[in-house]
C-alpha cells in the first residue's frame, strides 16, 4: 500500500489519519477515533483468505474460537483429531466452523500476527512505530448476529473493517486504565447497567473505516445486513504497574533484598528494612549498618538491643525464654490474598493478586539463633 505518492504509506497512517504526535497527544489512552474510508484492507486479509486458514493451514486451538450471542462456543465442537499419522485431537474441522457459522456464530481466528504473512508485517511495522507489543485477530460474523456481550479490553485497540457492516455501541469505561488483574468479568454488573444507558458512540463501520478504543471503554458490535469481516489490532503498551512488576521480579535476584528481616522488625518501619550488605557472614540490624555484636558471656546482660529489636525477656545467665511475640498492627500478618512473588501459584487473573513491601517479609535476621538452641 502506497500513500498516494508513490512511497509506502506507515502502518500507523493505515490505522489513523493523523500524524503520530498529534494522535499521541489527543486520543492514545484518551479517548475513541472514528476514522472513514481511511484504506482499503482486503490486501491484509479478504474472505477468501480465510478459507484458506480454515480450509488448508491445518489450524489448531487457540488460533481458533467462536462465540454466539455472548458466549463462547466450547472447541470440542468444532475441533477433532488430525487424521492418520497426526496424534493430535485438537485440530479444527472447517465443516464444523461453517455449519456453527451457518447457525449465527461468529468466528475468531487469533493469533494472525503470528502467521499470516501481512498481519505479521503489520504487526512488526506498527510496534516499531508505536514501541509497544502488537496482537491481531479476525472477526467473522454471520448477518444480523452479536458474538459477544458488551465488555471492555484491557488494551487499547484499531478496529479495521475488511468487508461488510457492524454497528459498534461504545460506554465510557466503568474502571479507568484496566489492566489485565481487572478483567470485565469481575465487574459484569457495573458493565451491564453502563450499557443500558445512552452510548457515547453509536456507528456502523463500512469497508475501509477504522476505530480506535482505549483500554477500558466499553463496546459490542452486531453485523448488519451482509457478513462482517474486520481485524482488531490490539496494543498491549506498558504501564507503571508492569514497570514495578518488572523491578520486584528483579529484586528477587538481589541477595540483599531477599535477606530475612531481624526477629521483631516492624515493616512499617521504613529505616529499620533497609538493605544491607548481603555478605553472608554479616547480618543486618536496624538501621541497615551490618551488625558486628558478639554473643555476652553466660551470665552477663551483654550490649542493649539495637532500635527495631525485641530483647529477650526472662532470667539473666540463660534462664527459660518465652516465645518472641510480634508487635501489634497490621504487619502482624499478611493480608488475605496476598501471596509472594514468583510462587508456583502467581498469576494475573481476577482473583487477588497484591504485592508490596509486606510481601518482602521473611523469618528472622539471617544466622539468628533460634530460642533455646545453644551457643556457638
């Protein structure tokens, strides 16, 4: 595709007629786009194309998934073995793709930018343009019919119309920036009385329109009169949240940050958590200076305790000690559903899934004596 002048038109100006500054600085994470007869895109993926995936690419889940009037179609239904010699049972069957498209199902292949030649130059010219992870998928849906209910992304989108008509109704967001934690399943409620309201935007796009939504806004699209094909090409930017997911995956690697906290620490106590020198043989106090006490005599009442650290309480000359109690307050345990980073249960669904300095508590100081273990 040329712009007009015979050099080759950006993968961004196939997406939106602005210039990329000025479309960063009024729309990118802001607000929707409505772009008309902005290119034609049947050279990135036509009707006829799609038989060929179907029909001859040997495609297997999850390339592949259909939806009708709101929910997903399980793939038992149109999956099934591969044939002799392929020990698969997983590969779709055409026959069955059309026979549920037949009946108003809407199709989705996924994952283009990986295997169709012109998405994946798209994909790779626009994540240069705009740096940041690009997906594409394609949406087939029958006459007259909705594969999915209203609901929002958690990254922003190109909505690319290939051929045929869909009627898009777009809601402001019901959560601002969505991440992935934060998936509108979680708030079908608020989703579903938003969209009974009075839609921000409510268009039909034509072959060559393009739309841009913003993680978070709201939408649904029903095919009009004929079969709608269109590419949504997702945006998957970074945020400061997966920055700071980023550095507490690195911290892990640092040996400073992984030593265990003096019995008693407050972590609230912002001064008394400071990283230390990791040096195995030095153990860190209070205050983040290594500590280089050394045990009292038998008897003796030995140096006073540093800030931060319960003494041990009991006669002098290594009499019965009680068990060491923590201070009262909201360190005292963790709170419910929080888990430690990089566990074999971490995820990124919608269930809870907090990490903060809390996360970073651990047993007593390194090398710390246990209470009625003897004297080295």
């Amino acid at each position: 595709m040329t712009d007009g002048s015979g050099g080759a038109r950006s993968a961004l100006r196939r997406c939106v007629p602005l210039p990329a500054d000025d479309f960063a600085e009024r729309y990118w994470d802001r607000a929707p786009l409505l772009s008309r007869r902005l290119d034609d895109y049947t050279d990135l993926l036509d009707l006829d194309d799609v038989d060929e995936l179907l029909s001859r690419r040997a495609l297997r889940t999850p390339f592949v998934r259909m939806a009708q009037a709101g929910k997903v179609i399980p793939a038992a239904r149109y999956t099934g073995g591969g044939g002799p010699g392929a020990e698969i049972g997983d590969q779709v069957r055409d026959e069955r793709v059309f026979e549920l498209l037949a009946g108003g199902a809407t199709l989705v292949l996924q994952g283009l930018h990986r295997l169709w030649p012109p998405l994946v130059d798209l994909a790779g010219g626009l994540g240069r343009e705009l740096g940041v992870p690009v997906q594409i998928n394609a949406y087939l849906t029958p006459p007259g019919n909705q594969g999915f209910a209203t609901h929002y992304d958690t990254h922003a989108v190109f909505v690319l119309q290939v051929t045929g008509t869909k009627r898009w109704r777009v809601h402001p967001p019901v959560v601002t920036d969505p991440v992935e934690r934060q998936p509108w399943g979680g708030r079908a409620d608020e989703v579903a009385a938003v969209a009974a309201g009075e839609p921000a935007l409510d268009v039909v796009l034509a072959p060559g329109d393009a739309l841009y939504l913003p993680r978070g806004w709201l939408h649904a699209a029903e095919a009009q009169d004929d079969w709608s094909l269109h590419l949504t090409v997702g945006l998957r930017a970074p945020t400061r949240l997966s920055v700071v997911e980023a550095l507490l995956d690195l911290a892990a690697d640092e040996p400073a940050l992984r030593a265990g906290l003096p019995m008693g620490t407050d972590p609230g106590d912002g001064a008394s958590i400071a990283p230390c020198s990791p040096t195995p043989s030095r153990r860190c106090t209070s205050g983040s200076t290594p500590s280089t006490r050394t045990p009292s005599p038998a008897g003796g009442a030995g140096p006073p305790p540093p800030p931060g650290r319960r003494r041990w309480a009991g006669r002098a000359g290594g009499g019965p000690r009680p068990a060491l109690r923590r201070r009262p307050g909201p360190a005292a345990a963790r709170p419910a559903g929080a888990r430690h980073r990089g566990g074999p249960g971490r995820g990124r669904g919608a269930g809870p899934d907090r990490h903060d300095a809390r996360d970073l508590r651990g047993g007593g100081a390194r090398g710390a004596r246990r209470p009625g273990a003897p004297r080295r």
